[in-house]
C-alpha cells in the first residue's frame, strides 16, 4: 500500500487528538483512503517540552522550513490557531505544492479570499471542517449533501462553551461567574473566555458558514454580535414562566436577496430539540427549500471530537489520490449579497424592566410600545422587592427599530429606573 507522509502545525489539544486517531484507527484509516498515513514532521514551540504521548525522535520540529521545504510532505494540517502566522504557514506550504487541513476558524473568516485563491492557483487542496463545529460534519453537509437546495436559513448552538455555562445556570441554578469558573476548571474555557462569552467565535463560524451556504463573501464585522455576560438567574426564571430556554445562538437566514446574520442570547420554547442540548455539546438546524429542515447534534470541541474531522479531511483529500483536481470547495461563483442591518430585522422580544411601585406604570409603557407598532403578547410581574419591581414582556414580532424606539421613552418614565434586559425570541416558525 502507498504510504503518505504528512506534517502536524502544533501539538496542542487537536494535534494530539489527531495523533491519537491516526494511530488507533490506522487500520481503518487505511482501509478508507488506500494509504498508509506517516507523520513525519510535528511543529512544536518547544521541542524538550515534557509531553503525555510519545514521539519518535526527529519527528518534533521547531522550524517550519523543516516542513515546507521538505518535497515528501504532502498534506499540511495546520492547527496552531488563529494567527497571521498560520496564515503564512499555510499560504507557504501551498506555494510548495502541499495540500492543507485546518481547524483555524479565524483564519477562514478573516482571509478565506486570500487562501482559496491561492489554493486554486497552486492547484491544491483546502479542506477546513474542523473549524466550525468540532465533530459536526456540517461543511460537508452544506458543501456535497445538500448541493440540491437552496439554503433559507442555519440556525446553531455552535459554541461549547457558552453553552455550558448557560445549561448549568439553567439547569443547576449556578450564577454566570460560578459557570464560567467551573468551565475553566474542567478547561472548556480559556483564562481569558472573551472570544466565547462574547459571542466572537460563533461570529466566526456563523461567516464561515453563510458564505457557503448562500453562495457569497461574509465580512464577519457586519454580523451582529451579543455574549451572554448580562444573562442573569432572574431571565432564565423568567423564560421558564413564559416556556422558553434561553441559549446562545448563531442565525443566519436570507430573505428577498438579503441576509440576516446575528450571534446572541436567544430564547427559544423549552419544547424544541434544540432546547435540550446542553454541556459542551452542539447543534445545528439547516432549513433546505427542497429537503425542509434538518438538524445535527455533536460536540462542538474537543482533542478527539476535532480531531475526527481534521482527520476526515485528511482522508477526503487522500481519496482524491492527491492528485491536482477540480477545487469544488474553493472555486466557486460568488454572488454579493447585501447584509441587513440589525435595526431592520424583525423578532419577537423578552423585555424586562425595573420600575418603581407606581400606578400607571403598566398603561404608560403599553401605550408607548403601541405608539411604536409593538404588540405584547404576555406581561408578568414578579414579587415585590422593597420599592423596585420587575416587570417582564414578551412581544409579538417587531422591527428592531420599533423596540429601540419604544425603550427609548419607557427608559424617560418616572416609574421607570431600568430596562435590565432585551433579548430576542427564535419560535422556529
């Protein structure tokens, strides 16, 4: 059988998962792809750093020209992560006719243009899976299963991290704080968990999965962009007062030529599939103008989950007998669409507000929000505490510029000291 021999850009959590699966599942690895995979080269920062898993010598490297000018490599699977040095990484292995696997979301979102073209001019392959959904095949999905529809819209729990936080504040009770701690105790968050709590790296994602699905280039600066930082115990009470779960979500959707893309706190009922994905794992629901709508579920991250999909790629690529080919994942006809603007989009809304105990208070903000073409569907009021009361709407669906408009004078009552929370509602309709 034909041996391959490839070389692993960082030896971090993925590296090592990949590592793993090459050699546990070699057999049916090379059943799968006709060859036998070799590892020859690993890039490491620190070759004498004290690691887990055995390496034989001459295999750890710390100089990427040991890499990149080596003819016999053949596949680059980078997994140093987002940085303009994977960037040049990669774009030097292609121009030395090497084929590449990635995990670095960040460097698709950001310079995916740049690094297709080249790939086309080199006529190598691409293969980027790993970097939306960990084990989640939904490149391929998009890229081959579902080339026959035309996509309406994703919707996706595509961060394990803020998931987990937002399951165990949902199903514990835990404060965001005590969450966050305990995701970085067990290492689901980094020390600085900004990129996830922040919404960034579903942002991300979500641009690396719209440009494929609706067929044009996605500036990830033009999604709109919420963390859940400001999710509190008392939202998640009161989402489960009105039958909804809140979770973080990605969405992107096209209507009339247009595309609608969001990353935030999302209520959604309690009696949707996607309301009891919890933990680190992920889901994603694709909406197909022929197939209707489809959803997969799996962990989002994860030295084995990711590694499995870089490890696809690796064999994808293999069964082209990486040979120079038609590059249908990275040649293809762009049409630009234009990305509406948050204050164009329509949703249904959970408002909260703190106000005072004083009369008038409940007609006087219902007055505004009719005066603003915003219909309320429900209102609850929870126990007094002290002189400050809570009182939470939920609306029907509305122009986002209607609800900023309405807030803007309820904020201006007397009886009103707060608008604590504002998150939108995804009914899946």
């Amino acid at each position: 059988m034909e041996k391959v021999k490839i070389a692993i850009l960082g030896f971090g959590n993925v590296g090592t998962g990949v590592w793993k699966i090459l050699l546990e599942n070699k057999k049916e690895i090379m059943k799968r792809s006709n060859y036998e995979i070799e590892v020859t080269k690993i890039l490491v920062k620190d070759i004498n750093k004290k690691r887990d898993i055995a390496v034989a010598p001459g295999i750890l490297t710390n100089n990427i020209d040991d890499i990149i000018n080596d003819e016999s490599i053949k596949i680059v699977v980078e997994l140093i992560g987002g940085c303009s040095e994977a960037k040049d990484y990669m774009i030097r292995a292609m121009k030395s006719k090497k084929h590449i696997v990635t995990a670095n979301k960040l460097a698709i979102a950001n310079w995916s243009k740049e690094l297709f073209k080249i790939a086309d001019t080199e006529n190598v392959l691409f293969y980027y899976e790993a970097s939306v959904a960990g084990g989640i095949p939904i490149i391929r999905e998009i890229n081959e299963s579902l080339t026959a529809n035309r996509i309406e819209q994703i919707v996706g729990i595509i961060n394990g991290t803020t998931n987990y936080i937002l399951s165990k504040m949902t199903l514990d009770g835990s404060s965001f704080d005590e969450a966050l701690k305990e995701a970085q105790d067990k290492g689901y968050a980094e020390a600085d968990p900004t990129s996830d709590v922040d919404g960034y790296d579903a942002v991300y994602k979500l641009a690396i999965m719209s440009s494929l699905a609706f067929g044009t280039e996605v500036d990830h600066d033009c999604i709109y962009r919420e963390g859940i930082r400001n999710i509190s115990a008392v939202d998640i009470e009161y989402a489960k007062k009105f039958g909804y779960t809140i979770k973080l979500l990605a969405i992107a959707k096209e209507i009339n030529n247009k595309l609608e893309l969001r990353v935030h706190p999302t209520l959604i009922p309690s009696t949707h599939p996607m309301a009891n994905v919890n933990d680190v794992y992920n889901s994603i629901m694709i909406k197909g103008n022929a197939v209707g709508e489809l959803m997969l579920y799996g962990k989002g991250a994860g030295d084995l989950p990711t590694g499995s999909a870089v490890v696809g790629d690796i064999i994808s690529i293999l069964r082209n007998n990486i040979k120079p080919v038609d590059l249908t994942e990275t040649s293809c006809t762009v049409e630009f669409k234009e990305v509406k603007k948050a204050r164009e989009n329509e949703s249904e809304f959970y408002i909260r507000l703190d106000f005072k105990d004083k009369e008038g208070v409940l007609g006087d903000t219902a007055n505004i929000f009719g005066e603003n073409n915003v219909s309320i569907v429900s209102i609850t009021q929870d126990v007094e505490r002290g002189d400050h009361s809570s009182l939470a709407f939920i609306t029907h669906k509305s122009e986002e510029k209607n609800i900023r408009n309405s807030l803007n004078k309820i904020i201006q009552l007397d009886s009103v000291n707060n608008v604590e929370s504002i998150i939108r509602i995804e009914s899946f309709n």
